[in-house]
C-alpha cells in the first residue's frame, strides 16, 4: 500500500493502464516477501508466544521440568528452515520478478524506452559513440565499471574498441582509468595506449541510470561471477561485494528475529493484544532495517570491510538475543 501510494502521481502523470500497475505489482511481490520475511517471523512470534504467556502457560511448562532451550528448540529449527528456504527463493524466483518489474517500470510505467540488453551478468548500451558493455553500473559512485565501446563503421564492422577500466563522472565529464584503443583497419589491428585524439563520452550519469542493475536482479551465482569478472579488470567490487554477502545475511535475518522474540516473551512479558504484538515486531524490525542500511552505506564507502559490513546487524541481534535467552533460564 504505501509503494502504490508512493507511485501514485507516476501512474497519473503517465496514465499507466490498470493491468500494466497490477503486472508492476505483481512482479515485485516477491521482492516485498522477502523484505517482510523477518518482520513477519518477529511479530508471529511475539503473537503467539504471547498468547501463551498470558495463559500462564510458559510456567506450566517450567513447571514440569521444561526448561526455555527445549522450548526454543523447535522454533529455531522452523525459522532455520523459513532461512533457507528463503534464500532459495531469492536465488530462483527473485532474479526473474526484480528484472521484469524493472524492466516494466522503466519503459511502461516511466516511458524511458529500453536501451538496454541484459546478457548474464552484464549491461548493454546503446550509446551516442558506439555499442558500450559495462561491467556494471555504480550510480552512487558516478562510475562505469569494465566499460568497452564498440564503434562501427558504415559496413557495420568493428572499426574502433576503446576499452578503461573504469570511467568516472568528475562532475564536467567522464575521466577514464587505463584506457587502450584497438584500431582495425581492413584485415589489420593497431592497438595503443589512451583514447583516439579528440574521443569524450558524451552520456551523463543520469543517462546510464537505465542501464544500472539493481543487486536483487541477479542471483548469488551471477553476483559472485560479476565480482570475479570485476576484479580480473582491476576493478574495484568493493560494492558488489557487500550486496554479496547480504544475500546470504538477509535471509538469516528470520532466524535472529526468532532468536529475540523467544527470551522477550518467555521472560514475563506479556504482549496482551495483537496490535501491540504487531506494533513490537514493527519496532524491532524497523531499528534492524535502518541498521542494514547504515552498515551498507559504511560498506560502500569502504568503512567498514564488505563482510563486516553485511553481517554486523545480524551479529549485534544474535547478541542482544543470545543474551536475552540465557537470562531467560
């Protein structure tokens, strides 16, 4: 409800037809399971454990000798189980709804027409100078990661590859990092240092925001052979290392919102209604999410290192829940 009221305008600015907003939605369904995953865990666990909190039932149990670890134990193992399962469905079913809610956005929803071609793991730009294959698009850093131009001649032959490793935007133009410039001519090749005399890409960052690929387009696999594809360019993946790990950190997110439920309500506290069970797991999750995205930006920035970085909110819950659960006792 709050992303359609948040595109409202969009949809009415650009008079987007009723079906095109529902297959908007409902390729981007799975992106939202995944986002609401942990918080769901959170508050069904407050919900239920409080219910039988409120029914004494946690000192019926103590009194028969059942002691809060094997209470725990299943629900571990169930949340471990959500966990995996998961990651699974991120890796199968995410990468296909993320690129083709994209992909709906950009050319049906905001009319930006499609300029690019998605092969694997990289980007395909059809340019002002040429065909370019960018290794991957960072808008937040303004850079061109691996970029390649392909320039044509009239028969539609390469006559012109301009490979850098990196182009970076420094707010006037793109400065490239290790260029080198492949002339062919008939059947011969010339290959030498720098740029052709005179050579400026003439795109600005706003111009590649197309062709940039959001992490949860590609699959543990396919972000894990960008970054070696990267770092075989002398690419910095930094970056592309952080979302890495948080695809696996993310999905452990349900098995820490567990680990802190448990102790928070067989403790004593008593959660007497649904909304405030509801409200608790919102509160808790939303201070978890805004952890994530502090962590990620230090990441980024290169702050914190990558892995640091991605698990750092899991590992500060699975304390602060580890804690809890051994008082409990």
């Amino acid at each position: 409800l709050a992303d359609f009221f948040d595109r409202f305008d969009t949809f009415l600015q650009n008079a987007v037809p009723m079906d095109t907003v529902a297959r908007s939605f409902l390729f981007k369904l799975p992106i939202i399971v995944t986002q609401v995953t942990p918080m769901a865990v959170l508050s069904g666990a407050l919900i239920g454990l409080g219910l039988l909190a409120r029914q004494n039932e946690f000192v019926a149990l103590r009194a028969c000798g059942v002691s809060v670890g094997q209470i725990a134990l299943p629900l571990l193992l169930m949340a471990g189980g959500l966990s995996v399962g998961l990651f699974a469905w991120n890796e199968t079913i995410v990468p296909f709804a993320a690129h083709r809610y994209h992909e709906i956005d950009t050319v049906e929803v905001r009319k930006r027409g499609q300029a690019t071609v998605f092969a694997g793991r990289e980007v395909w730009y059809h340019g002002l100078t040429g065909f370019y294959n960018i290794g991957r698009v960072m808008p937040r850093r303004q850079t061109l990661a691996a970029l390649t131009i392909y320039q044509l001649g009239p028969d539609f032959r390469p006559r012109r590859i301009i490979e850098a490793s990196t182009a970076q935007w420094d707010g006037q133009q793109w400065q490239l990092t290790n260029p080198k410039t492949r002339e062919v001519t008939g059947g011969d090749a010339r290959e030498y240092e720098g740029t052709p005399d005179g050579f400026v890409l003439p795109e600005k960052p706003a111009d590649f925001a197309i062709a940039s690929v959001e992490p949860e387009e590609f699959s543990y696999r396919m972000l894990r052979q960008q970054i070696t594809s990267l770092r075989s360019k002398g690419v910095d993946a930094s970056e592309s290392l952080v979302d890495l790990y948080l695809k696996t950190a993310l999905p452990a997110a349900s098995f820490i919102m567990m680990l802190v439920a448990i102790p928070l309500t067989t403790r004593g506290t008593r959660i007497t209604s649904l909304p405030a069970a509801v409200g608790m797991g919102f509160a808790i999750g939303f201070a978890y999410y805004i952890m994530v995205g502090v962590s990620r930006a230090l990441g980024q920035s290169q702050t914190l290192p990558p892995l640091v970085a991605a698990w750092a909110p899991n590992s500060i819950f699975a304390l602060i829940g580890g804690y809890l659960l051994l008082g409990a006792d």
